[in-house]
C-alpha cells in the first residue's frame, strides 16, 4: 500500500475547528503507523493551507512545526490561536485538543 497525498489532504478538511492532530495519528489512519515523517513531507508540499488546513498538525508531544510551510512557526501559533486552541511554549495540549 502506498501513501496518497490526497488521502492526507480529505483527512485534513476532517478536522474539527479547536482540535489538532499529530502526524503520527493521520498516517496510523491512513493504515501505516511508520508514515508519520512521509505525512510531514506531504504537508510540507500543501498546494493550498487553507482548503487544506495543515496548521493542525502537530508533533507527538504537541509541539509546533519549527518548519510550517505557510509562514512558519509563528503562523502556525496564530492559525491555531484563531481556532480556539491554546498554544504555550509552541505546544498545544493533546489531551484537551486532539481528537
């Protein structure tokens, strides 16, 4: 089975407003856990962050991508502010806002 690009994308329109992600959760839904990082290079490549909203993935620990390809880091804090969700210290909290 291989990675879909559009796969990640359909599953990112899927996310609430005010809850995040990690990578690891979409590529675990996608069938491989092992995916995370090829997920993270797929969102790296978003054609269109907001059809697609990729701010609200976030690293296993809740951290934000140092790397975000809309903006950076400080975007990303801001898109996420925006939605309702709490950013501290660049991380969000996994156990109040992830799904």
């Amino acid at each position: 089975m291989k990675l879909d690009a559009q796969k990640v994308y359909e599953y990112l329109q899927a996310i609430p407003k005010g809850k995040v992600v990690t990578y690891g959760q979409i590529a675990q839904y996608l069938g491989n856990k092992h995916w995370a990082q090829p997920v993270g290079n797929i969102l790296h490549q978003n054609p269109d962050g907001d059809k697609y909203p990729c701010y609200k993935v976030v690293n296993s620990t809740g951290r934000l991508a140092v790397g975000y390809a809309f903006g950076g880091i400080e975007q990303q804090k801001k898109r996420l502010e925006q939605d309702g969700v709490e950013v501290l210290n660049y991380r969000v909290d996994l156990k109040k806002y992830g799904i």
